[in-house]
C-alpha cells in the first residue's frame, strides 16, 4: 500500500497514567499542582492535547478524586498556555480475581468498580473537550486482573459523554475495541467522525508489531482520526510510524519514562524530541485551536 503521511500532525502528552510508576522517576507528577504544571510545559514544548490522570498526592496511585480533576483543569485553564483537555475516564473498571481456584470473591485490594454515572462524574464536572472511552475489556498485564468496559457500560458513558457535549477518545487496545467502536456509532452513541487512540504493546491487547498496527490503522474509518502510541523504548519508533501510516500522536510518561538510555525523561523533553521526528519527517505539527477546527471541540473558558 502507498504511504498516506499525515502532514499536519498534532501531539498528545500523556502525563502521568495510572501505572505504578510514581517510585521509578521523580519527574512523574503526583500532586494536582506537579500534574498541572507538567502539562503547561508539555504544552509550551509542543503538545496540542494533554492527557491527565490524576494520584493522590502523598502516595502517588490512582485516584478518581473530583476535586483533583476539578483543580488540574482549572490551573491548566487558568495558565496562560493554550491546550486542548483531554481527562481519563477509564478508572472504575478494575476487577482483580481470587485465587485461580477460588476466583471469588473478588480481591478487595484492587477491585475498583462502579456505575457509568460516577465514572463520568469528574467529566461532567470539568467538562474537558476529550475524554477517554476504552472500548472493551481484556486481560491487563497482571495475572488476575481485568480492565472491564462491558457493551451496556460503553453504551450507557458514551452517551452521557455526547450529552455532555465531550469528544470521546475511543482507546482501541485490539481490533475488537475497533469494531464495537463503529458499532457504537452506528448506534448513534457515538458521533461520526470518531477520535481514535491505538495502544500498542499493553498486555494483553494489540503487540506492537508493525503487522498488527496496520490492521489497527486499516479497521479505522478514513474520515476518523487517530493516533497511535507504544510502551517503553517503543513510544518514539511508533511517532514516526503513525505519521507515516497518516495519524498523530501521543508520548509522555504515562507510556514511558525514559528519554535515552539510563537518561529519565520529562513530560516536555518527551514531546520535544517527538516534535523533532516530526519535523524532521517533513510533516507540521499543529497547536491546539487547529486541533479544536479538526475535531469540532469548543475551548472551555476557566469557571
């Protein structure tokens, strides 16, 4: 097939996750101020969109604390840096198994589930112009855990999302996330054209191999867009790679926390350098209201 570079390709930073990787970098953001001021220099090295997270501040894991959303969003806003919010919306959904001959009950210590209405609590909250929808469920790296997105559960976030007049960043994690995804706009859950994220090289979902992204890419409607991201020293290969295969992308310490060998990265330093491949492809990497045109977002004014 012919290349379809993409030549006006704008930059996600993902800016601290929800792995735990809070004790392995001391550049991973914890607190509502660090991840705030994380994404604001993201944004002046280059980042159209910023992907926030937020973990509690003394000890670094995950929370779904509204008043944490509530604080990142309203220092982002209320800096002088322009860029396109984009909150998870894919905490809730954890279900940690028992003993392999005892599955249930469920272990407390890392089962987190809860009804669509609170998952999209912070969303209808903040009102970010992107929130994530991860589009299926799937074994999730450990050996009893599952990321649990049901059909009924997608169904019934996607449409408060779109109520809520938000951009639904559909995370495919395999081919089949990709095909509930149509489905779900087909349905009118979901308007067309559809924002899409490939992740590649999460166990157990898509590898990152360059056969399995392309049918990734190739189970993308060409009037949605996508980017595309990998994990670890994959995350600046998959730059060049999804420019080329005609999507944007996505790099930050939520994927990868190093920016050479031995050398730990920042948010900024990550997408300097991926804004450096970009340009050095040939291709143009644009700011957040040329996103905000592409994707039809309207820009939140602080509260």
């Amino acid at each position: 097939m012919p290349l379809a570079m993409n030549r006006e390709v704008f930059i996600t930073c993902a800016v601290t996750g929800s792995g735990g990787t809070q004790d392995k970098s001391p550049h991973v953001p914890r607190s509502p101020k660090a991840i705030a001021e994380s994404a604001i220099a993201a944004a002046r090295a280059g980042a159209a969109v910023v992907h926030c997270h937020v973990r509690d501040p003394e000890t670094g894991v995950p929370s779904r604390d509204v008043k944490m959303f509530r604080e990142v969003t309203e220092r982002i806003r209320d800096s002088e840096v322009d860029v396109v919010l984009n909150l998870t919306a894919g905490m809730g959904g954890d279900m940690v198994f028992g003993d392999v001959e005892s599955p249930l009950p469920l272990n407390e210590a890392g089962t987190d589930m809860i009804g669509a209405t609170e998952r999209v609590a912070h969303v209808a909250e903040c009102r970010p112009e992107i929130c994530t929808l991860d589009c299926g469920t799937m074994n999730f790296a450990e050996a009893d855990y599952v990321m649990t997105n049901t059909p009924g559960m997608l169904m019934a976030m996607g449409r408060m999302m779109t109520e809520l007049s938000v951009k639904p960043e559909i995370e495919a994690f395999d081919t089949g996330h990709l095909w509930y995804a149509k489905q779900l706009v087909s349905d009118g859950v979901l308007d067309s054209p559809a924002l899409v994220q490939l992740c590649m090289g999460v166990p157990w979902g898509a590898p990152d191999d360059l056969n399995t992204f392309m049918a990734m890419v190739n189970n993308v409607p060409q009037d949605w867009t996508f980017s595309a991201f990998g994990l670890g020293r994959n995350q600046m290969p998959y730059v060049a790679a999804s420019v080329l295969a005609g999507g944007n992308v996505r790099v930050g310490l939520e994927d990868n926390l190093m920016l050479d060998k031995g050398v730990l990265a920042t948010n900024e330093q990550l997408v300097a350098r991926a804004k450096e491949i970009i340009e050095r492809l040939g291709a143009r990497v644009i700011g957040p209201e040329d996103v905000r045109k592409k994707l039809g977002l309207t820009r939140r004014a602080p509260v």
